[in-house]
C-alpha cells in the first residue's frame, strides 16, 4: 500500500522540530549517543536514519560520500564500518556543525572531512568515491515550493530537481565501479526518480526493503541502487 503525506502534515512535524522546546540535546540510535543541534534533520524523526545507516552497503577499505549527512550518524557510521576515508556534506550551515561534532564524538574526525556544500559544489573535480549515498528528502512539492527554513531543505524537493542533480551529477564524482545509493521510502514518488534516472542514462535497483510501524502507519524504506545501462 502507498501512502502520500500532504505538505502541511510534514510541514506540522517540521515546525515542532525548529521550535518545541522539549527537544532534547542528544539522541541514541544503533546503540551510540549523538548529539543534536537545534534546526538539523532529527535521527529519529522518523525511522529513516536508523534504517539507513544499517542497510547502507558501505565500502569498507574504501571511500565513501554522503550527500546531506544532516546529523552526521550515516557517515560516523560509515567510517566506524571500516570506510577509510569518508566525506560529509550537507547544505545546512547547522548540519555541518552538527557532523562535525559526531564525528568528534565518536573519535573519526581523522576520517571524516565535513564541508558545506549544496550537492556536489564544493567538491574537487577530480574526486572520486567508492560510494555515493543519500538519504533523501522524499517529499514531492511543486517546483517553486519555498524552502522557508533549513529543515524544509531535508524533506521537501521542489520538482525532484535535487535528486535529479543528484543522479545527473553522480557521474563525475564516482570511482570506476564506484556505487550510487539513493535512500528513499513509500511515500517518494518512484515514477519521478525512474524518470530522471532514465534521463542520466540510468536503471534503478531495489536492493533492500525494510518495513518499520512508525505511530499510526506502517513506513516502506528502499535502498535504491542506480546503475549505468
Ligand atoms: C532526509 S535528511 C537526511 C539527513 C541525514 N543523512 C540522516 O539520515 O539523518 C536530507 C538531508 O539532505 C540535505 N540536503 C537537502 N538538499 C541538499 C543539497 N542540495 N545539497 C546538500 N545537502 C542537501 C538536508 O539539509 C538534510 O540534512
């Protein structure tokens, strides 16, 4: 079954996650504490992050790039798993801080570089990954939608255009052989991404579903894997 949230729902959550004042400072998930920076994508908003940083395939000995690491539990993760070198970036000023801090936390800062960067902008052109991954924000608005506030950055894509950018850009910056993930659940428009997919030259693979009860309804996770045809 397919569910489709309306904005204003997820907007509802968003609020109370800028502006609750009963949000605590730190989180536990997969068994370690993290902190958490006022205006950053919450680990445990929903199931996702959890979910994610488990299923990810990560290359251990190699190099991994997390588009959007929000509060850095992926790529903390990532390089905890044996990734040798790992990069963090995030479009959120407050994210970065926040990864950094993780990372310091839980003693990776040796292999974990955290840059500001809106999708792959800040990177070198000739860097290359082993793996690409993102968790993305799901949530399908119109194009000229207003990402009014940072966190609308983490769950709301105007038109798909940034998982477009995502998959169109992907190319320049993965290894030979290199892996392109995209982290996504039911409530995603899978036809707009095949499309967009299918306009890089790209098929798209299921390569995991996780199934979680999340409050009232029960949330479809799919690691994606994008492949050249
Ligand atoms: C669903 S959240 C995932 C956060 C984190 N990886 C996690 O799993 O908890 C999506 C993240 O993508 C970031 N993001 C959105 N658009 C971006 C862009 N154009 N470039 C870089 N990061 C972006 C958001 O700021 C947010 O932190």
């Amino acid at each position: 079954m397919t569910f489709k949230e309306s904005p204003e729902a997820v907007a509802q959550v968003l609020r109370h996650a800028l502006v609750g004042d009963d949000l605590p400072d730190s989180f536990t998930l997969l068994g370690r504490e993290w902190t958490l920076h006022r205006g950053v994508f919450p680990g445990t908003l929903s199931a996702a992050t959890e979910v994610m940083a488990s299923t990810v395939p990560y290359p251990r000995g190699g190099s991994f790039l997390e588009i959007g690491c929000g509060t850095g539990v992926i790529s903390v993760t990532a390089a905890l798993a044996g990734c040798v070198s790992v990069t963090a970036l995030d479009i959120n000023e407050k994210a970065v801080a926040n990864t950094a801090a993780n990372a310091e936390r839980h003693g990776v800062s040796d292999r974990v570089r955290v840059l500001h960067s809106d999708m792959y902008t800040a990177l070198g052109p000739t860097e290359r990954f082993d793996t690409i991954f993102w968790n993305v924000p799901w949530t399908y608005v119109e194009d000229g939608f207003s990402l009014s506030t940072d966190l609308h950055s983490a769950v709301f894509d105007p038109g798909y255009q940034g998982q477009a950018r995502y998959i169109a850009g992907a190319h320049e910056h993965l290894a030979d052989g290199g892996r392109l993930l995209l982290g996504t659940a039911d409530l995603g428009d899978r036809e707009r991404l095949d499309a967009f997919a299918e306009e890089a030259g790209m098929r798209v693979e299921l390569l995991r579903r996780v199934r979680r009860i999340e409050e009232v309804r029960v949330m479809e996770y799919h690691m994606l894997e994008l492949h050249a045809k």
